[in-house]
C-alpha cells in the first residue's frame, strides 16, 4: 500500500521540536546566553582557509560594488556605498540569501582593491546592526551555519585589515557564530541544513583550532548525520541530486581544511565522500548538468566538475542506485534515468516531488525529456505545483499526484510541507543487452485511491538513436485489499520538454517533431494518439521560470481489462532523425 508517511507520532514529534525551537529562540534572545555561550576566546588568526568549491561570478560582484544586489531573481539597489541591512528586501529568500553572505565570493572575485574593502565594509555593518544583539532571524542556526561557512571561505580577504580594532571585532563575532551553530545545529531543519549545520560547526573547530575533544564531539555529530543521510549508494536521502552535490561541497570543503593541517578526514567522512562522487557521476545528463528530481536542480556545471574532480571518474557507472531507487542507462552520448517510484522517508520529504517513474533523457550534449524541476530562488508561489506529478515526465491519474502533501492548515503549520502519503517502489530493475538496455519500474501511488499500479518500461538502443517507453495500468493480484474502482477515470502521460526544444505535431496527431537549438531533430511517436503540445515551465535553471512545452497523451482507463490484458498500455518511441528503422 502507498506510504503513509506522516501520522500522531510524527506530529507528536513535530510539535515537541516546534516547543522546544521556542524555548531555544527566547532562550537565545537573553543576554545571560551571550554570555555564556556566545562568549569565549577571540582568535587572531585562523589555521586552515578552506577554498570553495562553487564559482564565482565577478560581473555580479561588480554589481554588488555599485549597490546592486542581485539575489533569488530580485534585485535591491542601495546605491554605491549603501547599507543594504538598514532597508526590506523583497523577499525573504533574498534576506536569506543577504544574511548568509553567499554573494561574498563574487564581490571578492572582482579584480579591484576596493571590492576587498566593499566586502569588509559590509561585513562591519552587518555586526553593528546584528553582531550585538540577537536577531532570531539572522541568527537562526540555518543561516548562521551557511554565513559562518561562507565567512570562513572569505578569511583571506575578510581578516586582512590594517585596522586591528574591526579585525578582532570580526574574528570575535565570527567565533561567537561558531559556538552558536556548535550549540544549536541540531535544531536545524531535518536533512541537509542539519548537515550544513554539522559541517559548518566542523569546519570552524579546525579552521579556529578548538580543543581536540570538542573537535571530536562535532566531528561525532557529523558523523551521525552523515549516516543518516548518505543512503550506501551515495544518493542523500531526499532522493535530490542536487541535495547529493551540496552534501559533497560541504564535506570536501573541510576535507580541504584538514588537508591543510596535514589532518586525516574522520571514518565518516571519508566513507560518505567515497560514495557521493558515484552518485553525482550517475545523476550527471549529457551536458554536464544533474537531473531534476525532488526539489533539485540542474546544478552549476562547473561546481559538479570541481566537486567530481577530486577523485578518478569511475571506469563504469553503475546503472541502479538500489536504496534511493533511481535508474540510470547510457548509450554513446545519450542518457535516461529514471525515478523507481519510492518516496522518501517523512523526514526528508519537506522538499520530495511526486514524480514517481518520471525520466529524464538527454542526447548529443542537450536534454530532450526533462521535469519542471526547482530552484529555491523561484517564486513561492511555484513550489507547490512543480511538486506535483503533473510537473513530470510521467503519468497521473485523474490529475491527481501519486504523492500528496500535508495540506495547508495545522497540521502542515505542525509537521512542515512534508509528503503525507508517499508511494512505494515495486520494481526497480536494470538490465543490459547487445541490442540496448532495459529500466523496468512499478509504484502502488494509485494503489489505494483507485485500485491501480503504474509500471513503466523504458528501453535504449545500443546506439542511443532510439529511446522506446511503455505505460501501464494494472489491478493488483486478486486478493489485494484495494478500493474496487466504479467511476471512469482518466489519465495523462507528459513529456516536459527543456526551453530551446520545440515541438510540432503530425497531421494525424500520431507523432511529433522535437527540433533542439542546435538544429537536430527528433520523432516522437505513439500507438495511442493524438498527441498534444501544451504549456510548460522550467525551473530547474533558477528563477525566473522559463517557457517550455510539454507533449501530452490523455485517455480514459477502462473499468475491466480483457484477461491478461492491462487496463492501459500505451507504448511510444523517441528516435533521432534519421535513425528510425
């Protein structure tokens, strides 16, 4: 039966974390927790000045150095030598993205001394409006981990200053967020802010040279998370590519930090990036970016290939990721991977899709077959929609997702925007032959709601010229205590197609032409038509959402099936122009 991934416990569990963050934050807020905790010794110089592994961008720095900053697809403009923490931001993901000073290595990527001096600037304005007093949102333990790190990468430049009293005003603070994120990680968001958190937390005690049994404290509690986030396949347990390639970043940040004090990384590191590099190899499409799944991206090129360039690329990559349950096939420069129709568990699900047995297929250095995807710089407004299963290359039932969120209300403002129920994977098999390679997924979604089970078959040709699907429905065996279906009901397979692919449907609406930017063509075909080109969205690009289209097969599900028939086959092909037999 579909996951049922929230209930009484986890709201049980919920609302005592929600008190507790309560009783943390007024906590925070006295002056008696300054002082003794936020409190302590001031550094004067720094051990380790770990190198980040995201590129900077020195046009938007320069922007920054006119006033300009461009975050979250906003801009605020303060004027040149203004205060941006003295005005609003127009959004809360932009103050986000301010407050964690994320935009810091792109200013000091400009090749001008005053950028250096732009940088310290604002940092001094930052401490004298937040440094003092607490501020519960710009020292909640998620952006403080995220700014703490960030200060850290920027050490070489943020703490050469001839001016001895704003230097060790800045290492003060700096060491007071560090104790604070120490103290109070573990209240972090479930998944990956906690293990920015951890990380974060780790990085400083090397870099600040704590006391080696508090190092191995926060090294423990990175460990601990680390297990229960890296699946053994590598993936993070959100199922999110993206979500894998930020686990590596933060990691082989302070492996870079140990390095540099001849430090061996602790077991649980090291075993965790050993397993991430595979994971990003096997999410990686055609031209260089990650597939979108469950609230994830299609990453930044060039930070996947100096995260990846740490190791030796893989002589094979493997072609099932058996505990997230993805699916992988390549055939000369063309890729597919495939969703195995499991959900992840409830806590790591505030950001998982119901985009169960969704595939992404891309060829020749260019996606074709995408899903709508995210990126947390899109508008709010989208992020529900984008996580339904009409937002990805799949099928839907009665437009109805194979997944379903906690719906708005207490219970959503109780256990966050977590999947409620979840589906499960039947089958998630691989196999490889001479003529090409098979992905085989099942997922009960449907199974409760309307007595259905979606398969899905994909095959790819050795030569990659020909990627072939099949979609079924089934009842489950006899026996199954499913829900006996007497309404008719429809359903839906799509195809999102990437901006820069356009399509144009036969005459006799049986097949479509897929022309790329590049000028290649595909045909899209299948034995049950007409085809239809509706409206899409990509937002796996970061904001704003851009225009796509999508191809779209519709049709009713029958209420029998003839014996040993499934109620709905519906079989397709994508071959490259040319190629077709």
């Amino acid at each position: 039966m579909p996951a049922r991934l929230t209930g009484p416990r986890a709201y049980l569990n919920a609302i005592s974390r929600g008190v507790a963050r309560l009783v943390m934050e007024e906590w925070r807020a006295l002056p008696l927790y300054q002082r003794l905790v936020l409190r302590g010794t001031v550094p004067d110089t720094l051990k380790a000045r770990p190198r980040h592994l995201r590129p900077a961008d020195p046009e938007a720095g320069q922007a920054i150095l006119e006033g300009r900053f461009q975050l979250a697809g906003l801009e605020l403009n303060v004027g040149e030598g203004g205060d941006p923490w003295a005005v609003s931001t127009p959004s809360r993901r932009f103050a986000e993205r301010l407050h964690a000073f994320e935009w810091m290595r792109d200013l000091l990527a400009v090749q001008d001394p005053a950028a250096r001096k732009e940088a310290r600037r604002l940092t001094d304005l930052w401490i004298d409006e937040f440094g003092r007093g607490f501020n519960v949102f710009a020292w909640s333990p998620g952006l403080s981990a995220e700014r703490l790190r960030n200060w850290l990468v920027a050490a070489r430049d943020l703490f050469a200053d001839e001016d001895s009293v704003r230097r060790s005003r800045r290492f003060y603070t700096l060491a007071s967020q560090a104790r604070h994120v120490a103290r109070s990680g573990g209240e972090t968001a479930d998944g990956l802010p906690r293990l920015i958190a951890r990380a974060s937390a780790a990085l400083a005690s090397v870099c600040l040279d704590w006391p080696q049994r508090r190092q191995t404290r926060l090294f423990d509690l990175l460990g601990e998370e680390l297990d229960n986030q890296i699946l053994e396949d590598g993936v993070h347990a959100s199922r999110s590519p993206e979500a894998t390639l930020e686990a590596m970043i933060e990691l082989s940040l302070l492996e870079d930090a140990l390095f540099q004090r001849d430090m061996d990384p602790p077991e649980g590191v090291a075993r965790a990036l050993a397993r991430l590099g595979p994971a990003l190899h096997f999410f990686r499409h055609a031209d260089g970016g990650l597939a979108a799944f469950n609230g994830g991206g299609a990453g930044d090129r060039a930070t996947i290939e100096d995260a990846l360039a740490r190791d030796e690329p893989p002589k094979r990559i493997f072609a099932v990721a058996p505990h997230a349950k993805f699916l992988r096939a390549r055939a000369h420069d063309a890729i597919v991977i495939m969703d195995g129709g499991a959900s992840p568990p409830a806590a790591f699900s505030d950001q998982a899709h119901g985009g169960a047995l969704s595939f992404e297929f891309s060829a020749q250095g260019q996606r074709l077959i995408v899903n709508c995807g995210w990126s947390p710089d899109q508008p709010a407004a989208w992020r529900e929609p984008v996580r339904s299963t009409a937002a990805h290359s799949t099928l839907t039932v009665a437009e109805t997702s194979s997944s379903r969120l906690v719906p708005p209300g207490p219970g959503r403002a109780i256990a966050g925007p977590k999947l409620k129920i979840g589906s499960n994977s039947l089958s998630a098999k691989a196999r490889e032959e001479e003529a090409g390679a098979w992905l085989d997924g099942a997922h009960d979604g449907y199974l409760k709601d309307f007595g259905l089970i979606h398969r899905r078959r994909l095959y790819l040709s050795a030569d990659g010229n020909d990627l072939r699907g099949e979609d079924t429905l089934d009842v489950p065996a006899p026996g199954s205590q499913t829900k006996t279906r007497t309404e008719t009901l429809s359903f839906a397979i799509r195809f999102h197609l990437p901006p820069g692919v356009k399509a144009s449907i036969s005459r006799d609406g049986a097949s479509a032409i897929l022309a790329t930017a590049r000028g290649d063509g595909w045909r899209f075909r299948t034995d049950h038509p007409p085809i239809r080109i509706e409206r899409s969205a990509f937002l796996a690009a970061g904001a704003p959402p851009a225009r796509s289209e999508q191809l779209v097969i519709y049709g009713v599900i029958p209420r029998k099936a003839e014996k040993g028939q499934s109620l709905v086959c519906v079989r397709w092909a994508l071959q490259r122009q040319g190629a077709e037999e």
